[in-house]
C-alpha cells in the first residue's frame, strides 16, 4: 500500500492519515494524494450522499474518535466551532481549513458565537510546564489578546522554523557595525567621522540612482547608542511577534517600513543622508503598541502601562537623539548629518499595514477590507515617492551637498 504524505500542521494529522489508509485501499502504482485529498476522502465517508456538506454531529463524532491524538485546547476549540453551526452542517472546505489547521476570517466570530462555553480554565493557570512551556505562554500573553488564540498558539508552535529573520538581521547589523568601528577607528558617534558617509549602504541623495541604498542603509548605524536601542527592541519586540506571527509577515511590516522611511527621506528631507534599522524597528514597536492599545482589556501582559510608558520614552528618547543630530553642525559640510524622518515612516507603516497583521492572528490577510486599503496606500505612496525622486530635485532646482 502507498503512503500519504502527512498534512504538515494539521490538527490530528497522523490519526486521520492512518484512518484514511485503511478506508482507501491503493492501487499499485498510484501516485501520492495531496495533502487536501486526505481529507476530501474523510469527508466522503460522512457525505455518502456526495452534497458537500456534512452535519456537525458527524464531525463531533470524528473529533471525540480522535481526542486522544488531539492537544486538548484545539479540541475544544474545534468542538465549539462545530456547536457554532446554527444550521447543522459544515461545508467541505470549512472542513479542509479546520482539519489543516487553516482559519479562515469567519473562525474567530464563529467560536465567539459557538452554542458551546469554552473551558474556563485560563491558559496562565495550568501548572507543571516546562521551561519552553512557560516561554511560549509568555509569549502568547506577550502578543495575543484572545484566551482562544493564546491557547491555540501554544498548542501549535513548534520552534520550526526558529524566528531568524530578525536574528539575522540583528546580528548582520551588529556584524556592519563592528567592521565600521574598526576601520575608521570610531565607535561612539561614528556618523560624525569625515569618513562615515563614502560606505556604498548608506542612503546619500546625490546617490539616490544606487536603488539598493534605500533598503541597505539599514546596516549602518550613527554609534554604538544608535544601534544599541534598535537592537535592544529588535529582540525584545521582534523576535516574539516573530514566533507567533511568522518571519513572513513580520519581515514584511519590518521591510515596509525601512522603504517607507528611506523614501519619505528622499520626499520630505530631501538633502539629508538616511543611516539606521529605526524605520523598520519603529514600524514594528509602534504597530505593537497599537495593538494593545486597541485590545486593552484583552492584554493580560504583565505591567503593560508601565511597560508602555517604558517604550514610549525610549522610542522618545531615540527619535529626540535623532533630530538633535540631524541640525549639530556637520562634520562634512554641506552635506548635514543623517535624518530623522525614517522614523516616523516607520510609524505610519506600523500603526497601517503593521496593525492589520497584529490583528489578525493566522486569519488571511487578503479577506481583510482595511489590509487592502493600506496596501493600495503604500503603493501609492511608493509610486508617489519614485516619481518625485525622478522629477522633482530637477524641477525645484534644488543644491544638493556633493556626493561623498
């Protein structure tokens, strides 16, 4: 007999492959079913009749079969979703979504509405968890501001894949850093060495043609004060939303708002050279904050008016350094020291795109109305910023410092 290949996250997913196998014998030769045709040969076994829809009793019945094999705070989710269903039937591929471990936009508002009370014992309340145990649920209190999806994310995550992407890019900046510091002999206050600004990453306007200056700048940082904050809230900030939310979508808000910071650079402050990660670190920390913001009562983070407080004043503190450095006379005039307004970009693409994503935990971003209103506002606003980095210098005749 053949073997299926395993669904990957889905919910039970060994004991319905094994089931499977033994209601469909295979003939010789036949390739591998896909992951989706496991489940469309269950579902046949309970929709004889070939309708497309099967009775929610039915699919209690199949998940009590299986509770065993099932981490018990998605059975108690699947089990309300199934109570939730006020006609009695569960179309074939709500079906495939449960089964794989794929929520669609309407699975948060039918659990809410579920005729079944969800077990009440908070996820904060079990005892006995080991070290990953208790670190995954201080994650998810961290992030998540639904009991439903705190208990879900615990019971999915994996560690597989690790969150990389913003280690990466923390210790690459890090790595930039260093060799900057030893070849120009400098660590505090680097932006001020006459040296600083003839580094092919940083973003110059005279040089604004080197398109990859508008995403690389990012590796350059003014000092050790700089980066040290960027890295500090990278990891505390980042790395979290990158376990619960994935490297995809966090890389994305984190890449958005670098772009968006270098172009409104280029668009508001149009003399003045970009260097630091704070675009997509601001993008990320603000998009957080607004999140709890927004779910206030949900948040059962520890301290989290203090800790807001707390960010508040850093983020301050940063962006205040930031404005003071761009006006203190330069160190190679004309041309004046790096800008602040990279931060702010990254503000407008986390409390917008950033938002959306915070939001809407495993949910498909594109059945959000307001994702797509963001992404058409920053595709305007990229197309806006390329055209006037196109016409604009030349049509306002404007002096630009010299290149480095």
């Amino acid at each position: 007999m053949g073997e299926h290949p395993s669904p990957g996250p889905a919910v039970a997913a060994c004991a319905e492959a094994e089931r499977i196998e033994e209601l469909e014998p295979e003939a010789e030769g036949r390739p591998p079913a896909a992951p989706e045709d496991h489940w469309k040969v269950l579902f046949d076994q309970f929709d004889p009749g070939n309708t497309g829809y099967i009775s929610t009793g039915k699919f209690r019945s199949l998940l009590e079969s299986h509770s065993s094999n099932l981490d018990p705070h998605k059975r108690e989710v699947l089990l309300a979703l199934a109570d939730s269903h006020e006609d009695g039937q569960i179309c074939y591929q709500d079906f495939v979504n449960l089964m794989s471990n794929k929520r669609s936009n309407s699975f948060r508002q039918a659990i809410l509405q579920g005729n079944r009370r969800l077990s009440s014992k908070a996820l904060l309340e079990e005892k006995g968890l080991s070290l990953s145990q208790r670190l995954i649920r201080h994650v998810a209190y961290e992030t998540l501001p639904r009991e439903i999806d705190r208990k879900w994310y615990y019971d999915s995550y994996t560690c597989c894949p690790p969150p990389w992407f913003m280690i990466t890019i923390t210790l690459l900046e890090i790595a930039f850093f260093l060799y900057n510091g030893v070849s120009l002999g400098q660590f505090v206050l680097q932006v001020t060495h006459p040296r600083y600004l003839k580094n092919s990453l940083v973003y110059h306007p005279q040089l604004r043609v080197q398109a990859w200056r508008y995403l690389t700048y990012i590796f350059m940082h003014a000092g050790i004060e700089h980066l040290g904050l960027n890295v500090v809230l990278q990891l505390l900030v980042g790395v979290p939303l990158e376990m619960v939310h994935g490297a995809t979508r966090i890389g994305l808000v984190y890449v958005a708002g670098v772009v968006a910071g270098s172009l409104a650079v280029s668009v508001a402050d149009m003399t003045a050279p970009v260097v630091g990660s704070s675009g997509g670190v601001y993008a990320l920390v603000s998009a957080h904050l607004a999140n709890i913001v927004m779910n206030w009562s949900g948040m059962k983070c520890q301290f989290k008016l203090l800790r807001m407080a707390v960010a508040l004043i850093c983020m301050s503190m940063e962006f205040g350094r930031a404005v003071w450095l761009r006006f203190h006379p330069s160190a190679y005039p004309p041309c004046p020291h790096p800008s602040f307004v990279a931060h702010l970009g990254g503000v407008a693409v986390g409390i917008t795109l950033g938002v959306v994503v915070l939001r809407n935990y495993e949910q498909r971003l594109q059945d959000q109305s307001l994702w797509w209103i963001f992404v058409a506002m920053y595709t305007i606003f990229v197309l806006f910023a390329v055209f006037w980095n196109i016409f604009a210098y030349t049509l306002l005749d404007l002096k630009l410092p010299p290149p480095p």
